[in-house]
C-alpha cells in the first residue's frame, strides 16, 4: 500500500503541509497548517455512532495516520466532511 505523500505548500497557506493519500474512491488532502494564530477550539456537540468498516480500510487508515497527530476518529470525521463537500460540488455542477 502507497505511503502518504508530504509536501510544503507555498501558495495560498503558507507553512503547510498537506497529507495525500490515495482511496478506493476518492484523494483526501488533509491540511495542518503551523502558522495560524492560537484559538481554544470549540468541541462540537458528538454522538457516538458504531459504524464496521473492512479491515483493509481500518489499516490503510492506520497507516496514513501513522507518526501524525491525528486520531482514527478525527481522520474519519475529516474524511466524511470531504466527501459531503465533493458531493454538494457535484450537485451544484449537475445543476448548471
């Protein structure tokens, strides 16, 4: 299974790197930006949901989270936030 890749990103946020990893359907870029201004971060009202996933997603899940910061679950939740978008886009595209 292909390694995230790592790159600096110089244009329009600066000091960042975004994480790229490959999925079955669909390429997350998870940005973690460095140079942002300190803010307490408001925790969102959660509900916890059990939810299976294949055992082959739970490990390349792992794997791309792997020497970062970031949880399974936070990971998940990003994910699911990318994608909700990329179907919104498509909508409004049909759309037009």
């Amino acid at each position: 299974m292909p390694r995230p890749t790592t790159s600096r990103v110089t244009q329009n946020v600066p000091q960042c790197v975004v994480l790229t990893n490959a999925t079955i359907c669909h390429t997350l870029n998870l940005v973690i930006c460095m140079a942002r201004k300190f803010q307490l971060p408001s925790v969102p009202e959660t509900t916890p949901k059990n939810i299976r996933f294949p055992n082959e997603i739970i490990q390349q899940v792992d794997e791309a989270i792997q020497g970062t910061n970031v949880t399974f679950s936070r990971f998940v939740i990003e994910a699911t936030r990318v994608a909700l978008e990329s179907m919104r886009e498509e909508d409004g595209e049909d759309e037009s």
